[in-house]
C-alpha cells in the first residue's frame, strides 16, 4: 500500500512537472548528424516545433555541422527555443546558397529563443578578399546579395542568448521589424580588416536590447536603421570596429523617426568612431532624430569618439551643396571618458538648414596624448555641464575626416 501511493504520487509529481518542461527535439532525431549539412534536419524538426501547441526546444548539440541555411517562418503555436551548442559553418561559396541574402534566417515567430554556447560561423575570408580586391570571386551577381549570419525579421519577444557569430561574409546580424528583441551575453567577431561585417544592424525595429555583449568586426559594431524606437545598448564592448552608430540617414524619403536610444556603460577600444549620427546632406528624408542618450562611455584610442556628422560624405562623393534636412534633437552625451585617437575628441557638425537642439556635453572628459581634446561644432551650441570642451567653429582646418 505504502508503495503503491509512492508510486502514486511520485507519478503525479512527473506529471506535473513534467508538462512544465519544454518538449525536446534533438536534431539528430532528424537525421542531423555532426559532420553534415543539417539543413533538412532543421526545417523538419521546426516545422515539427512550429506546429507543437506547447513549448519545444529545438537541440543542436557541441559537434561541427555544416548548414546550407535556414529560412524558416512562423506564426508557430507555442514558443520555441532553439539551443545550439555545436559550431555551424556557412558554405565557403556564396553561390551554394541560391538568392539567400541571409543565412540563418527567422520571420514572423513571437517568442523564439536562440540560445548556447554555439558559433554560427559565416566563412567569410574568402569573399573578404575578392571584395577587397584580392584573388577574384567566384561567385555571380552583385557584392550586394552577399548573405548576412542572421536575419531577424517580423520577430516580437525574441530572446538571443549567448552565441557566437563569427566571420560573416557581409552584415553579422540584421534586425528587421522587430518588437521587443534582445542579445544578451552575445558575441560578434571577425577581424578589422573585415569590409561591411556590421556586428548589429537594425531597422523599423522597437524595443531592442543588446546586453552584456561583445563585438569586434570590420564596420560598425552596432548600425541603427531608420524606424529604430528604444533601442538600450547597455554593458556592451565594441572594438575593432567603427563604433555605435546611428545612421547613415537621409538618402530615402520614406525614412522614418529614429527615437529613444540609450547607450551606457561601454567601452570602445581602438574603433575609427565612438558614438556616432551621421546623415547626408543634400538628401530627400526629413524625419527627426531625438531622445539619444550616451552615458557612461569609455573610450580607449578611439579616433572620433563623440560625433554627429551632418554632411556626411565618405570619399567626397556627394554634393554637399544643400544640407541635411534631418532635425536632431535632444541628445545627451554623459560621463564620457578615456583617449582619443586625434585632438578632437567632440565633433558636432550640425545642419546648417535645420540646427541640433537639446545637445548637452555633460562631463565629456576625453584625453589625446595626454591633453584635453577640443570640440568642433557648427549649427548648434551644446549646454555644457561639468567638465567638457568649449565648442570652436571648425575654421579653415575641417574636422578630421570619418571614416566610412
Ligand atoms: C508582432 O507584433 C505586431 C504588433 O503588435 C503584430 O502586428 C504582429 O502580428 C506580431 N507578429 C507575430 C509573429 O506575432
Ligand atoms: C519581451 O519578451 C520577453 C521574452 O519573450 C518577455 O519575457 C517580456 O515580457 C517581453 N516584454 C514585454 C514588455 O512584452
Ligand atoms: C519605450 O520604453 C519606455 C520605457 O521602457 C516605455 O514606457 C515606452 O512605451 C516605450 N516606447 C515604445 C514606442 O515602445
Ligand atoms: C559595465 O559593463 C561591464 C561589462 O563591459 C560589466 O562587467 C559591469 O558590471 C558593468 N557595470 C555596471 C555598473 O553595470
């Protein structure tokens, strides 16, 4: 008797719990063998998810796979998260990828979770080098459709936690239309000679977080699209890289507001740009930029660490006889400390047909060989707190050239 209600309730005990616990899919349930290309395995086990009115977990244990790519979509069910702990490699060879411009690539689902120590492992070198010039490319069609790691797209109450990706042959990550999407403990790496690695590029995306995250690549650590609304970058180092940058903006005129961005507490350590607005001049958009918050910023020889950039124009390309029609608004950089790469630590470039308002250089206490650094502004006078560089016109020297 005593046994039989053991039984009982240890069987209630499981069952109870046991509906609690995600459903577990492992890939090699499906046929995902290491070693292989587990690109079917994949699809079949998310759609097998997808359609799950509970919970599912989709496994990819440590192992190397090698992955065609993965275009899967949603609406599922039920949340699903998928835990990779192995490494997946991209084809070496874009063309194997048939008109893919995202590898690993997720539409449409609310509630996903990518989490695990895995690395998503793009392969770029050799497309690095025919687009810089080097041995020619094998492949056909534009540099353009070059596939990206990741594309995020349509996704709300996302989670990417941990995870790795390595060495994508264009943009790292693209976060596209987004509600509520969060990295956190991410990493992002490639070298810094890398062209167009983007770590996290975003775009008419709200509610996007990156935490406690890592990323060093060739181009901006972090590139913030139009339409971007409450973005928080909190805890993150960047470098090598081009910086935290918002924009480039201005060339489309169906751009739309960029509003609510905090960056706090990073450190960017030997990057060509620090924080960064950059738009276009003599260009169609006219939306407002406002509420940028920057706090808390360590800078480590960074060569423009604190800019916004109004007449934007890499390689003096463009005709920067009309100015940028995007207004700025309300833009704090606070507590910002550490070296710069040249002696113009500030950099404020405003536009000349709609002025910045609301800046204020709140403690912007930045060092280049050991002296304070100066601040060039045009078409707007910061409110200065605490310790900051007083604004000097640009004058007959212009300000240091960004790099793209
Ligand atoms: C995401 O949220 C938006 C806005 O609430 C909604 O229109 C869309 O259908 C949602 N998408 C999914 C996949 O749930
Ligand atoms: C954002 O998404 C996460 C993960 O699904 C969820 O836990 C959180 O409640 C969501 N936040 C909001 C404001 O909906
Ligand atoms: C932005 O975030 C704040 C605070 O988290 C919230 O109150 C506000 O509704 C959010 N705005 C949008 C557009 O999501
Ligand atoms: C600031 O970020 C670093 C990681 O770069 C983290 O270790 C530290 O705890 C953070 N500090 C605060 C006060 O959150």
């Amino acid at each position: 008797m005593k046994i039989n209600i053991a039984i009982i309730v240890s069987f209630l005990f499981l069952a109870h719990f046991g509906a609690a616990q995600p459903g577990v899919l492992d890939i090699s349930k499906f046929g995902g063998a290491p070693n292989s290309d587990i690109s079917q395995a994949f699809t079949t086990a998310w759609n097998e998810a997808c359609a799950s009115t509970t919970a599912v977990k989709i496994m990819i244990p440590d192992g190397t796979y090698k992955l065609n790519s993965i275009d899967v979509k949603g609406p599922c069910k039920a949340p699903i998260e998928v835990q990779v702990d192995g490494t997946i490699q991209a084809p070496v060879n874009q063309d194997e990828i048939k008109g893919a411009d995202q590898w690993v690539k997720f539409m449409y689902v609310d509630q996903l979770t990518l989490s695990g120590k895995g690395v998503f492992d793009g392969q770029g070198t050799e497309v690095w080098k025919a687009k810089t010039g080097g041995p020619a490319w094998s492949g056909k069609g534009p540099m353009s459709k070059v596939f990206m790691n990741f594309g995020f797209n349509f996704l709300n109450n996302t989670v990417i936690r941990d995870i790795t990706s390595k060495d994508s042959k264009n943009f790292q990550v693209m976060v596209f239309s987004c509600n509520n999407i969060t990295f956190d403990g991410f990493t992002i790496t490639a070298p810094k000679d890398s062209p167009n690695t983007d770590g996290i590029h975003m775009g008419k995306s709200t509610d996007v977080k990156i935490l406690n995250s890592n990323i060093g690549t060739g181009d901006d650590c972090i590139s913030v699209g139009d339409g971007t609304k409450n973005l928080t970058v909190q805890n993150v180092k960047c470098g090598p890289g081009h910086g935290i940058s918002i924009g480039s903006l201005g060339k489309i005129e169906t751009e739309e507001n960029v509003e609510g961005v905090l960056v706090k507490n990073c450190t960017l350590t030997e990057t060509d740009n620090g924080v960064r607005v950059k738009t276009w001049p003599n260009e169609p958009a006219t939306l407002t930029i406002s509420d940028l918050n920057f706090e808390d910023i360590t800078m480590v020889n960074v060569k423009n660490p604190v800019i916004i950039d109004q007449e934007y124009c890499p390689w003096n390309q463009c005709n920067k006889q009309n100015p940028s029609k995007i207004k700025i608004t309300k833009v704090s950089f606070k507590n910002i400390q550490g070296t710069s790469g040249t002696e113009e630590g500030v950099v404020l470039i405003c536009s000349a047909g709609v002025p910045c308002d609301g800046v204020e250089l709140n403690n912007v206490d930045l060092t280049f060989n050991g002296a304070p650094t100066v601040a060039k502004c045009s078409n707007v006078t910061p409110t200065v707190v605490g310790k900051a560089p007083a604004c000097q016109a640009p004058g007959a020297a212009p300000a240091a050239a960004p790099a793209a």
